[in-house]
C-alpha cells in the first residue's frame, strides 16, 4: 500500500491526497491547479510556487536564487511529496 499525503492548495480550495514521492506539477495538473511551466526540467523557473508549509524533495533548484529558496518558493516541475504540505497556489 502506497503512503499518502495531504496537499493544500490554497489558493485554488483544493486538497487531495498525493502518493509518496508523486511529482507536483503532474499532481496539480491532475487536480485541476493550474500551474504554469515551460521546460519541465527546473530551468525556467516558470512552474515556481511558494511552499507555505511541509517540505518536498527538489530535484533541481537551478531557477531559484538563494533568497527565493529562502522565501519558501520550490520549483513544482522537480518537486516530489513526502509529507503533508500548503501551497500558495
């Protein structure tokens, strides 16, 4: 049995339940949350979104300067689940 977890988006009203280590962008899009992104490979940093609680797994934080790592923004193209997180989208 895959472990899930919860997943906020607050902006958007919606919470579901994602399976660990579940892509975001891909999770989102399923859950009808639009959010946009170009190269899906964490260079453009079109698909950034600020992570308001939790952590997830980054693949890549290429787009993503120090102060916006800081600022809690995570690119969702390169971002797996693996607890209970609040976005501000």
């Amino acid at each position: 049995m895959t472990e899930t977890h919860q997943v906020e988006f607050r902006k958007s009203g919606i919470v579901a339940a994602i399976p660990d280590g579940e892509n975001l962008l891909a999770f989102a899009e399923e859950q009808g949350v639009a959010i946009p992104s170009l190269c899906r490979g964490g260079s453009c940093g079109t698909c950034r979104v600020r992570l308001v609680s939790g952590d997830v797994n980054l693949e890549t934080v290429k787009a993503l300067t120090k102060s916006q790592r800081y600022q809690g923004w995570i690119l969702a193209c390169s971002s797996t689940v693996h607890e209970d997180i609040v976005l501000d989208v």
